[in-house]
C-alpha cells in the first residue's frame, strides 16, 4: 500500500479485497430491500443487515463510529426529509407512500464497503418516484468521470451540473470521500464543484461517492438525537451511494451484489 498526496493507492491484491466487503455490504442492502414495506420498523431493517454481515464474517462498521456519541446501530435509516444518519428504531414504522434512504457500511478482512439505496414505500408520488431517478442517476454520471488524469473537481460538477439541470439541489454539508482500511479516508469529494480542479485521479484511488439531492433547499439541520440530519424546509432527499476503484480503463463499482 502507497500514499499519494495523503491519499492511499489501492493495489490489485487490496481492490479485490474492498470487493469482497462490498459485495457483502450489497447482500446486507438486498436483505433489507426485500423487507421494506408498510408496518415494518426501521429497527427490523437493522437486524436483517447486522445479521447478514456477521454471517458472512463481516462486523458493522458504522455500529459504534464516533460522534456526539458512538452510532448505535448498523444502518443509516433515513425517511422523506431525513437527508442522511437516520437512526433505526423500533418506535420507527414505514408507511405507504414514503422514501427511505438506507446507507451501510461493512468491514470484512480489513477493508470496508459503503454503498446505500433510496426507495420508496408501497406507492410512491410521482415527485418521488422522479426524485430518486434523477439522485441515481446523478451517481452515475459521477462515476463515469472516475477515470485516470480526471479530477475531482470534474467527478463534482457532474453530479452537480446534473441534478441542478432537474430542478434539484444538492447538499453543501456531506460529501463522498475515500474508502479502504478505513471509511472515511482522503479525498473529500463534494457533490459540487470546478471542473479541472482537485486532485488528479490515478489507478488504485477509491471512493465512495455519495450524491444526496434535495427537492428543496440545499439547507439541512441535523434533530436532538445529534445525528439525523434533515433538509430545512421538510422538502424530500434522496441518497445513493457506491464504493468505485479507479482504474486504468473502466470505473470499477465495488460494491455490487
């Protein structure tokens, strides 16, 4: 393993490592995908991810992470205007019509996979059904810039360009960032930004690239528990996100069932 501008350059060995965890991390998002519906509690959703990753020799990585006090759960599970780090609970039950985003994040042999979904609850309005075509496709078009001699800055602005192009916003607080050993490494990547501008992209760099887009305002506040965060103005907002490998043709998504 190298470093390069404080940022770790992944080798072939460890890149299939970080597939592995996230192909386990996209097992624990299917298990809870397959439970989503009216009635079912956001905790139930917890359980079905933790037990798929501990079944398959993983540990949670977000159970535990450090913040106004250490996140006690294995998945962000965040409702309508909840933006990102929902926390599950069993008071929390889904109703028909609304979206919930769920992000995940797995450590298996020493490396981490971190992905998350958005999707609707039964019957959805068609606002929303819009609003999560448009923030997954956003991803894509980040991904499609992770390629060698790029920029982060361009990997940005394409989010950016496109979801604002739909009458969107994207959020100014919470970006993507690099991913390995640990889930949080450099570079920071925005889900704004200047083409040409940032850090060059070279094989071995992995991120996880994260786009959350809002109906309303780019504003958020985040709620007494301390780590919720929700849009300002209540409007809807969408997460997607993948772990991706840059490489020297193709973006490689490693976090695919």
């Amino acid at each position: 393993m190298a470093w390069y501008r404080n940022i770790v350059i992944k080798s072939q060995a460890e890149i299939e490592l970080m597939r592995q965890a996230g192909r386990v991390n996209a097992q624990a998002l299917q298990a809870v995908r397959e439970l989503i519906r009216p009635g079912v509690s956001t905790a139930e959703l917890d359980g079905a991810a933790e037990e798929v990753i501990r079944k398959n020799g993983g540990a949670p990585i977000f159970k535990g992470y450090p913040g106004p006090y250490p996140y006690p759960a294995t998945i962000n599970a965040s409702i309508n205007s909840e933006l990102v780090h929902g926390i599950p609970s069993p008071k929390r039950k889904l109703e028909e019509g609304d979206i919930i985003s769920v992000d995940c994040g797995t450590l298996l042999d020493g490396f981490v996979g971190d992905s998350a979904f958005t999707v609707g609850v039964g019957e959805i309005s068609p606002e929303a059904q819009r609003l999560l075509e448009v923030t997954e496709q956003s991803l894509y078009e980040g991904i499609d810039k992770m390629r060698p001699g790029n920029r982060v800055g361009d990997i940005s602005f394409a989010i950016q360009r496109y979801v604002e192009s739909q009458g969107y916003q994207v959020t100014r607080e919470y970006t993507g960032h690099g991913v390995g050993r640990d889930m949080h490494e450099g570079p920071q990547v925005p889900n704004y930004g200047t083409p040409g501008r940032g850090m060059q992209l070279r094989p071995g760099i992995t991120i996880a690239l994260e786009p959350m887009v809002l109906v309303g305002s780019p504003r958020t506040s985040v709620l007494p528990d301390k780590w919720t965060v929700v849009s300002a103005d209540g409007a809807l907002t969408a997460h997607f996100e993948h772990s991706i490998a840059v490489t020297e043709g193709e973006p490689l998504i490693l976090t695919l069932p």
